[in-house]
C-alpha cells in the first residue's frame, strides 16, 4: 500500500512540474499496481484477471 501512495505522490510532483511523460509513466505504474492489490482482495479464481491486467500495466511502465 505504501507503494501506491508513494507513485502517486511522484505522479503529481512530476505533472505539477510540466514533465508530463514521466507523470504519465508513473500513472501507468500506479494504474497496475491498484489492480495488483485490487485482485487480492477477491479468491484465487477471481483474482486471476486482475492479476494478468496488473502485470501487463507495470511491465509496459
């Protein structure tokens, strides 16, 4: 969870400064991450398309 909240700090650091590539590459990361933790929360099963959707976000960031 602290890692969440730590890419979104840096995300709004680097947009409020006009770097908005790495802003968006941070909001890519942030987005895989939720769906990581996100997928948790649900069984095994459930958890396993969120998963996938997580790992193809962080890898691309």
């Amino acid at each position: 969870m602290a890692l969440v909240v730590t890419i979104a700090l840096l995300m709004m650091k680097y947009q409020r400064q006009g770097n908005d590539c790495v802003a968006a590459g941070f909001l890519t990361f942030l987005a895989g991450e939720s769906l990581l933790l996100a997928g948790n929360a649900a069984g095994l099963e459930a958890s396993v398309p969120s998963y996938v959707g997580g790992i193809t976000l962080w890898a691309r960031s």
